[in-house]
C-alpha cells in the first residue's frame, strides 16, 4: 500500500519510492505504513536530497518529517524511523506546519515543493494550496542564519579531520548562500542542484557558482577540501553575506596555542553591526590532551580569550 500516491510534489511518486527501497531496503515501507497508523499521526513527508535526486550514499540524510498531534508517542516513533543512522527524522504539529509556511521557513519549501506526502494527504494537501510555501524576509534570514551555521560545520570538520562533515557542511553553506541571493532578489527558494546552480549564475557572483559546482562535484565523488578551499569557502560565504570573520588560520594558532588541543564543537557568531557590515568571531570547544581538560575560547582578530576550562 503506498498511501502517499495520492500528493506527490515535484517527483514521480513511484520511481522515488522504489528508490527509497533501494536505499533503505525494502522493509523502510513496512515501518511507514506502521507510523501512519500510529495514534495521533496525520501524515507522513519524504523530503530532500533523495527525493530531489542529488543523495550521495554515505554523505546525504534520508529526511522524514511525522506530522500529528500532542498525542503521538515520540518515543516509539523515534526509535522506528532510527533503525537506521541515515534517517534523519522531525516532528512536527499540523499547526506548526501551518505557522512556519506562512512565516516562509525554508522547511516548508522542502515540505511542499520537492517531497512525497506518503500518508495523509487529505489532511495535508490544502496547506501549501492555502498558506504557502511562501518568500518572506525571514525567509531570507534563515538563509543567511543557515549559511553561517553550515559554515561553522564545515571549519569544525577540517578542525576535527572529518572528510564527510566538511564535504557536507560546506556544499549546503554555499547552497544556503546562494538561497540567500534568490530570495533576497528573486522571491524564490530553489531546491534542486540544478535549479540552485542555474539561479547562481542570473544573481550571485560568478566564482561563488564556480565553486558550488566545484564543491557539488566533490560532494559526489567523497572528495576532500584542502586547506586553499575551505579559506576559499570561508571567503565567499562571508564576502556574500557581508560578515567579517577572523582566518581559519587563527583558530589553527589557539589549537596550538592550547597545547595542541583536539576541537570538540565550534560556532561561528554575529557579535555586533559595523558600518560595512557584521563582525563574527569563533567560539570553540576544544580537549586538551596534556592537562586532561576541555576549554571554551573565543578566537577573534585579536587572539584568543578563554572564556572557561574544565
């Protein structure tokens, strides 16, 4: 019974289902039946890249969204969809749904514009008819919010030596910067590479394109960012967003500077509005191996500053 048959947004409904099976095995369309079932459940969302086309095994989420009411068990619902790392479900009430489309998130352009509604599509189908997805100025925050925070991903996975959260995080930094670009100048959220890539090329600056596709095609091919790309990548993102940030090589001197520590976790955050634009710096996380101790500091243009150690 593939009960989503009867919405599908942008994709051929069957061919993505019998992707989805050849992804997560066939048993994936048994669990689904299960939580459309469930109490409390009132519709069920595929979405993202393996809907859109561009999943990359070993590197890409399989995203599932569970709308329903208070009454649904999270609990037993999560550990359902959790049977296999590569889902990366949310939950989410129909009111919810409905107040972040009309505020224009970017969920709801996902949601609604490239998924399969695989259960309750009665229940669901009038809300993109009624209240979106739309193109508000938060949608163009939330790019811009989102592009930063990926951003902070990706120096955290060159930090940390970690091949797929670099590749990952700096492919949906760039997206999310050039969706800030679209947004802001067009009105339009695209989802799709190519759509993405071909909306770069009208509005954004031509080496910022060049380098997504550079980047989408390491993503692919599981390649890895060397050290020129991610300060290419740390330029462009903040060149476009107009954010000033301290280099990656200072980071790489509070490392050292720390007695060689491992990074745990980092942030990038606005710290304040200057008149050519906003000033961020970094808030790191980091294990020192000498002392058996963890530190937070915040590495701006003027050094370092260790906020705590335990």
């Amino acid at each position: 019974m593939l009960s989503g048959l009867g919405c599908i947004f942008g994709v051929s409904g069957v061919s993505k289902l019998s992707e989805i099976s050849r992804v997560l095995g066939d048993r994936i369309l048994l669990f689904f039946e299960d939580i459309c079932r469930s109490e409390g459940v009132i519709g069920l969302i595929i979405y993202g890249s393996l809907i859109r086309g561009d999943y990359v095994e070993g590197i890409s989420d399989v995203n599932i969204a569970v709308i329903g009411s208070d009454i649904i068990d999270r609990k037993r619902l999560w550990n359902i969809l959790l049977f296999d790392s590569r889902i990366s479900p949310i939950f989410l009430r129909r009111d919810k749904l409905v107040s972040i489309c009309m505020e224009g998130d970017l969920l709801c352009h996902s949601l609604f514009k490239e998924s399969i509604i695989y259960c309750g599509s009665r229940n669901l189908r009038k809300i993109p008819e009624v209240y979106g997805p739309r193109v508000t100025p938060h949608t163009v925050e939330q790019a811009k919010s989102l592009a930063l925070d990926t951003l902070g991903l990706a120096v955290e996975g060159y930090l940390q030596r970690d091949r797929v959260k670099l590749v990952r995080n700096a492919y949906h930094s760039l997206r999310y910067t050039i969706t800030y670009y679209t947004a802001k100048s067009l009105s339009t959220v695209p989802l799709r590479d190519k759509d993405v890539v071909d909306l770069c090329i009208r509005i954004a600056p031509s080496n910022l394109c060049r380098f997504f596709s550079d980047v989408r095609a390491m993503r692919i091919s599981k390649q890895e960012l060397r050290l020129a790309e991610v300060e290419t990548l740390l330029h462009l993102v903040t060149t476009s967003l107009k954010i000033t940030l301290p280099p990656i090589s200072s980071l790489m001197l509070a490392l050292k500077n720390l007695g060689g520590a491992k990074p745990i976790a980092l942030k990038i955050k606005i710290i304040d509005r200057k008149p050519y634009g906003l000033r961020a710096h970094y808030f790191l996380v980091a294990n020192i191996p000498s002392k058996n101790r963890v530190v937070e500091a915040e590495v701006s243009w003027n050094g370092m500053n260790v906020l705590r150690e335990d």
